[in-house]
C-alpha cells in the first residue's frame, strides 16, 4: 500500500527526471543572410538562442569555418549566395563533436574577418554576424579641389540605414532603409543633372554603413554639405509629416526628439553600428554626423533646413514648421554643414503608403533639390562656378528701379526679373530681390 505522503516527492523526482532543463536545449541556426557592400560583406546567421561558437580559417583553398556548438543547422545555405563578390559558397561540414554544427564559407580571397554575436533586438532574436573585409585596398584617395576657382559644390547624400538594419518597418512591412535609398537615388539624378553641382552617396544599395565610416566618406570626398534622408516613426500611427533636423547642443523640445532620446540606450549593434528597427523604436537621428561645434557649420546647417522645408510644405504636410534640433553625443563631432530630413511618418498608415509612392518620392526628392539648389544660390561656396551664377538678397527702398539696381550691381534688368518671376517693372517697398551676380 502507497504511503500518501511519499507520494508528493516521488512525483516531483520522477518530473525531474523526465524534464530536460531549456538551458541544455539544443539551439538552431534558422537562417543566413548576406549583405555585400563596396568594401565588405556581412554574413548574418540568424539563431534560436545565444550558442557558443568559434571560427577559424583555411588556405588553398580560402575557407572560413564556423562551430556552432550544441547545434542543428535547418538554414538553407544553398540559396544564401547570389553573386556575392568574395563569397563562393556557404555549406555545411562534419565536426567530431555530434552536437556541433560546422559551417564553411569558401572564399574567392583572403580577407579581414571580423566575428561576433549580436543580442535580440526589434524584430531580430540571436545571431551571429561575420564581416569580410577587403585586404590589402587602399582606403578611399581624398579628392582634391579642382585647380580651378569654378569647382562643384559637392552634396553627400546619405540613405539611412541599409542591409542588416531596415529602419522602422511600417504597418505594411515598408522597410524605412528601402524609401530612404529610392528618394536617395532620386535626388542624386537632379543634383548631378544640374551644372555646378555634384551628388556622392553615403551607400548606393542594400548595405549597412557605420556611423565613422559615414563621415570618412564624406571627408575624404570634400563634400560641401551632408544630407541624411529618413523616414519617422513613433509608439502610435496619429504622428504624421515631415521635419528637418539640425544638430545642436539644445534640450530637445518636443516629445517626439525626448521620445527618440530616450530609445537610443537600446539601439547598440543593430546594424553593426546601432539604429533600432522595430516600427516603434526608429531612432531616427542617430544617422546625423555628428554635434556641429563651428558656428559658421551650425548657421549654414539651420539655413539650408529653412530653405528644405520652405519646399517641403509646398508637397506634404510638415510635422515640425521650423528647424528641430538635437544633440547626438553617441557621434563624433563634424565640422561638416548637415541636416537630417524625415521624409515623412512611416508608423502613419497613410503616409506609409506615400512614402513607397514613386510618384510622392520624386516630388520629395524635387523639393529637397530646390531647397538645395535655393541655398547655395544665395549662399554659394567661395571658387565654385555657383559662385559666379548665384544671386544676393537686396531690400527694396525709396527710390530704388530695376534699372537703378541693374547698374549698381552689373547685371540686367532682365536677369533680375527672372530670378524673381516678375512679370511687370513696379518694385514694393520692403520687398526682398534676389540679385544674380555677373557670369
């Protein structure tokens, strides 16, 4: 007969028993992805649960193997690579250990190879990440100014995020890193079409760019001016339009830069350098190159997002009227002239559908371009043929013509009616011209 009370503990052993504790649980490797970019490809293996591994490589030939241990690999590897510019083949081996996944990545070269684990973040559990770095190339040459004074103004264009990091995910799965490159690529081709001026992109496909590497691009190609393209996001979908940033040593003044503020503790790594991608958690100005500590970058910068946004309002609702300001003290500081533009709410259902418009991204990319092209026509760059093309401001006084002020500033009355759309010869008091300067 049962002795009722053995009965307890003697259940409790025999549930140890059969019970496998989770920490013992074998872990899987779900997926690879890879990202190739100009210098580098990232290999991304996305895991079930954090898992200890270790790598090393072989020559002739060039291979990397991955062990993964306590391990089942369910990924397919096979269709992980398609014309990957340093990668061969991704595919699976034996290792002693039964419990160890083996993974070997054959290679077309020797390369820089960076390994290492990234925790869950927005829509990403574990995972592994392997950087392949180009050996042995030279960094990008710095561009040196033309040997004449009718150089280009050159403007970065920077699409935010890319590759690992998608950005905020919309309501329908847009991905912010994929309208950030579509405008991007739209605003190059007007830049480039207009004479004395000149685009470089910060990325140019589907690829992460750290935020260091960022600003060595921009410096080592002399650009005049960065622009970072974005799309918003916020916890709820009333938030909607666009807003320019510059950066500063203010407070933030709103709840949206206090709400973006206090998300940056959880962007580390996401990318490999850390924006978060959840369609709640964008933080979006952390693309920014960085505090602009030079007065002259700062008043340029405020004066460039003045003229942006005089644009912007003509196409899509604004979130923000004015200039917004943020201090990013997670970037170096850059004493490059910058401005951050949010295209629009991608956490806004509405605008969501706007932004993956074609039609809605040129018009984007078109305001930006006029917003631009407005800027350094009053404020041209010193030895820049826009400096010969660009116009003055003049306020309109007692007595003042347009012939009077065609002589006093050597230009024609025809020039000055043009560069201000006047149909007719009468001048207000108080009223601002735009004066082109002599070609």
């Amino acid at each position: 007969m049962w002795n009722k009370g053995l009965l307890k503990p003697l259940i409790g052993l025999l549930l140890g028993i059969l019970v496998i504790p989770t920490s013992f649980a074998q872990s899987e490797i779900e997926g690879v992805r890879v990202w190739p970019a100009p210098d580098h490809t990232r290999i991304v293996f996305d895991l079930s649960k954090n898992t200890k591994y270790s790598y090393f490589s072989l020559k002739s030939p060039q291979r990397l193997v991955l062990d993964f241990k306590d391990s089942k690999n369910i990924a397919a590897l096979k269709n992980a690579v398609a014309n990957d510019p340093r990668i061969k083949l991704i595919r699976t081996s034996t290792h002693k250990i039964k419990s160890t996944s083996r993974i070997v990545v054959e290679l077309k070269d020797e390369y820089k190879v960076n390994v290492f684990a990234l925790q869950p973040a927005g829509q990403y559990g574990d995972r592994l990440v392997v950087d392949l770095y180009d050996k042995n190339k030279p960094t990008a040459p710095v561009v040196k100014a033309p040997p004449n004074n009718k150089r280009d103004i050159i403007v970065a264009i920077d699409a935010g995020h890319g590759g690992e990091d998608p950005g905020s995910i919309g309501y329908k799965g847009t991905y912010e890193k994929r309208v950030t490159l579509a405008v991007a690529r739209r605003l190059e081709k007007l830049i480039n079409a207009e004479k004395g001026l000149k685009a470089v992109m910060i990325r140019d496909g589907d690829y992460y760019v750290n935020l260091d590497k960022r600003t060595e691009i921009a410096r080592n190609k002399r650009v005049d001016f960065f622009v970072s393209i974005h799309a918003d996001a916020f916890r709820t979908p009333q938030p909607s339009g666009a807003s320019v940033w510059v950066v500063s040593n203010r407070r933030a003044e709103s709840e949206l830069a206090r709400w973006l503020d206090n998300r940056q503790r959880n962007s580390e790594l996401l990318g490999g350098g850390g924006e978060v991608i959840k369609n709640t958690q964008d933080d979006s100005l952390a693309l920014m190159l960085g505090d602009l500590k030079q007065n002259h970058s700062l008043s340029a910068s405020i004066s460039m997002a003045t003229d942006v946004i005089a644009e912007l309002k003509k196409i899509t609702k604004m979130h923000k009227k004015t200039p917004q300001y943020k201090s990013l003290a997670v970037l170096k500081s850059s004493d490059i002239p910058s401005i951050l533009v949010e295209v629009g709410f991608i956490s806004n259902h509405n605008e969501e559908k706007n932004l993956m418009w074609s039609k809605h991204q040129q018009r984007l990319a078109q305001a930006m371009f006029n917003g631009i092209q407005s800027y350094f026509m009053e404020y041209p760059i010193a030895g820049t043929y826009y400096a010969t093309i660009g116009y003055r401001k003049h306020k309109v006084r007692s007595g003042d013509s347009l012939s009077v002020l065609a002589q006093r500033y050597n230009t024609s009355v025809s020039s000055i009616k043009s560069a201000n759309n006047l149909s007719g010869n009468t001048l207000r008091i108080g009223q601002t011209l735009k004066i082109p300067r002599a070609g």
